[in-house]
C-alpha cells in the first residue's frame, strides 16, 4: 500500500479519533472502512 498524506480539520480529525476508538481501532483503520463505504454509496446513485 502507498503511504498517502491527508490533512483534514482538526475538529473532523478528533471526531474520526474518539468513533475509531469507540470501535477499537486505530484511524487508519478508521479511514480505511469509512472510505470504500462512501464510494459504494456514491456508485449505487
């Protein structure tokens, strides 16, 4: 996997942080569910 650099608000960034943790799991793993999430809601439009 490449590493790739996101920047996001800092009150976005602490929101993702506390549901992550909430789920037992890091933001990487974080962002790696949510994302492919959205795109398959966006390709079902």
């Amino acid at each position: 996997m490449k590493p790739y650099t996101l920047n996001l608000p800092l009150q976005l960034q602490q929101e993702a942080e506390r549901l992550a943790a909430l789920q037992g799991i890091s933001l990487d793993e974080f962002i790696l569910w949510a994302v492919p999430e959205k795109v398959a809601a966006l390709k079902q439009q």
